[in-house]
C-alpha cells in the first residue's frame, strides 16, 4: 500500500473508532443507569410499567376487589371447629357466591394461621380450626384450599393464600400435634405474653417458612401467595422478647434493631426468590401494618402518630419494595378519614409516593370492620379516594361485617363495583 493510500485511509479508521468509542460509552452509560433508570439492581424504566401490567393480567378487570377471609379463632371460615364435609363446603360456596353477587374478584383466603394447614401439607398438621383438634384432618380429609381455588376459579375469582409465617399459638391453651414443627424443634421457638412464635433469627426457620411458602404454590393454582402484618409480635408493656440467644449467634455486633428488621427482609426476600423459581405467574405480597414509621422530621415517614412498624415490630416494608422482592403491598389503613392519630388519607398519599415508578402494585386495605363506628359515607368515599389516587384496588377486612351489611358497608362496596354506576 502506497503512504498516499495510507493517509486516505487513516482519517476513516480513526473517524469510525471515534463513532464506535461514543457508543460505547452511551452504551455503558445506559447500563448503569445514566439517567436513574437502575435502582437497586433492577431496570425500573421496565418494571414500573410492565410489571404492574403483568400484575394487573393476573386480577381480573385489572382492578384488585377483594376480600380478608380470616381462618384464625374461626373469625370468618369455618364459622366452628369440627363441621362436616358438607358443612365446610356450603360456607365456601356462600363466600364464593357473595364475592361474585358482588364484583369482589379476589380472595384472600388464610391457610396458615398457626404453624399449621387448611390444605394439605407434609410440612404443617391439620388446623385445629378446621377439625376441632390439630393434627386430625376433617371430614372426608376435605381440601378447603383445594376447593375453594376450584371454585372460585370457576367464578373468575382469583385466590391468595393468606399465610401468618411467625405465629406459633394464639394463647397458652394451645395444644400442639407432635409432629407440628414447634413441637419437634422446640428450640426455634420464643414465649412472649400468652402466645408463641418462631424466632425469625434463626436460618432453620427461614428455610421452614420459605418451605412451607413454596409447598402451596407448587401444589395448588393459587394466584398468590401474602403474608400479614406479623412479624417480630407487638410489643407488650413490661415485657421483652427474649431473642437474645440467636442475637449472640447471629448479631455479629450489628444494632439490634437493624439487626432484627434484616432478618424480616430475608424471609422477604427469599420467599419471593423461591416462589418465582416454582412459578412466575404467582404472585407475593405484604399487607403490613399502615404506618412504616411516623415522621421525625428526618427519616420521611408520615404526618402520623401511631405505632412505627419500622421501630416496633420491625417491618421494613420500603426496603422490600425498593430491592424489588414483593409484587404487591396492602398496608392496613383501617383509619378513617377524621383520625387525629393517622388520617386515612394522609397515610393513602404516603404509600402511593413510596410505591411510584417501584413495580409494586399497592392495593388499599380497608377496615370494614369498623363500618358501624364510622359515617356510612365513609367506606365509599375511602375507595373513591384509593381510586382518585391511581392506586391499583382495595381489599376489604371484616367478613361478618360485610354480610352484615353493617351501616351499609356491602351496600357501599357493591355500588363502588357496579360498573352501572361507573
């Protein structure tokens, strides 16, 4: 090649690296999030928009209407220990039919209340709520899990299976089975008050929660799973719980607090990790308490002055929705709209700027079951507000409440659902 040729050809090559240089450059610039498309390890520019999407595909009408069906103390399902076959599935087709007579398209069904089952578990007994004593199946080895999902799903009714992952017994009357968890590993347990729970702490009780977790979602169609807002239990005046063995094991001179709400946001995280590997299309979430945490000036919490789940019970919910290991979040905002304490639309405003551009869906919970201490406007006019402020639905507490009709409350959620109406 002649030098003339050369010269010619230099200022080309040297022109397409230059090109080749700045995109790269753009390239790497868009990757790691040049202009706050990455947060915490995930693309929200995607998940923002399309994960809701794909979450509101999974509710029907793509409006979350549902309803809390409490298993616990027999709240709501069965309505007593110890009922026929039949019996248990009369009263699920009742909740079945009230749900559709009533545009409610979800339900959110409790399965585990106590470290035990409503479906069938190799991991967890029998429910005492169901058969009347825990370990002992009912009648005819009836599914109530497995039937309701059924039903519903004939219905257009979706399922969530509610479960309360810490809860080992509600009093200190609680008979165990033998071959209940908490009975075969005493040592993962920790006594507080009258009641009994799993020390979140301890990794052998991640792993059985994360288990028990993806038993249900690989065995049933359910179309998702939520845990409630029980974590570290409530705190009792007077009274500390007493984790002060795993602290010692596990603490590694981490603030205790800190220390106890990373062990929260591991289960968290790992349940959703693990649902996801069994099925992508199940869904998790959280309904945590309604108040992360009060403002202090600094910390950004809300106009509120309530108990601080963040400080109390130790649930982080914003962590969980930042990292991105929760598709949905319901916190209980079971305040009305005059509470000095916690206004309820204070506390809709904050979660709606908390879960903005995040991916998670936030569905409103709402206290029906203070419809008669409240103005019988006041449960229309809270799903009204949800849905001014483009929140993604509501889910209802209170059952009995709502059968009732107490002050009005179904006659209210029928009409907001009434598509004649809207």
């Amino acid at each position: 090649m002649s030098k003339k040729l050369k010269f010619k050809v230099l200022p080309v090559l040297f022109g397409a690296a230059v090109i080749l240089l700045v995109a790269i450059i753009m390239l790497i610039v868009i990757i790691s999030g040049g202009n706050e498309r990455v947060k915490n390890g995930k693309d929200t520019a995607i998940t923002s928009n399309d994960k809701i999407n794909y979450i509101k595909q999974i509710i029907p009408d793509g409006e979350m209407k549902g309803i809390w069906i409490a298993s616990v103390g027999n709240i709501n399902y069965p309505s007593q220990k110890g009922l026929s076959a039949d019996m248990l599935r009369n009263e699920l087709d009742a909740i079945v039919a009230m749900c559709k007579e009533n545009s409610l398209n979800t339900i959110l069904f409790q399965v585990r209340p106590c470290s035990d089952a409503l479906y069938s578990s190799s991991v967890f007994p029998s429910s005492v709520y169901v058969s009347g004593k825990q370990g002992i199946k009912p009648d005819g080895d009836f599914d109530s899990l497995e039937y309701l999902v059924n039903k519903a799903h004939e219905n257009d009714i979706i399922v969530f299976a509610w479960v309360n992952p810490l809860r080992v017994t509600t009093s200190e009357n609680t008979v165990l089975s033998p071959d209940n968890p908490a009975s075969l590993h005493p040592e993962w347990c920790i006594s507080y008050g009258d009641k009994v729970y799993y020390d979140p702490a301890l990794p052998e009780v991640q792993a059985l929660i994360s288990k028990g977790v993806c038993e249900i979602v690989s065995g049933y169609s359910v179309d998702g799973i939520v845990f409630d807002d029980y974590f570290y239990p409530y705190p009792i005046d007077g009274i500390e719980f007493d984790d002060s063995a795993s602290y010692s094991l596990y603490g590694k001179g981490k603030d205790k607090d800190e220390w106890r709400r990373s062990n929260i946001n591991s289960i968290i995280k790992s349940c959703y990790e693990e649902i996801k590997k069994q099925r992508k299309d199940c869904l998790f979430g959280v309904s945590p308490f309604g108040i992360w945490s009060n403002d202090n000036g600094v910390n950004g919490g809300s106009n509120t002055r309530g108990l601080s789940a963040y400080s109390e019970i130790f649930c982080d919910a914003l962590s969980w929705i930042d990292g991105g290991y929760i598709d949905f979040i319901s916190p209980q905002i079971y305040w009305d709209f005059n509470s000095v304490a916690a206004p309820y639309a204070e506390l809709v405003d904050w979660w709606k700027e908390k879960t903005e551009n995040s991916g998670v869906a936030l569905f409103i919970s709402h206290g029906a079951y203070k419809a008669s201490e409240w103005n019988s406007e006041e449960i229309t006019r809270q799903i009204e507000y949800a849905k001014e402020k483009n929140c993604d639905g509501s889910i209802f507490y209170g059952y009995s409440a709502i059968t009732s009709n107490e002050n009005g409350v179904l006659d209210a959620i029928a009409s907001a659902y009434d598509e004649s109406n809207n």
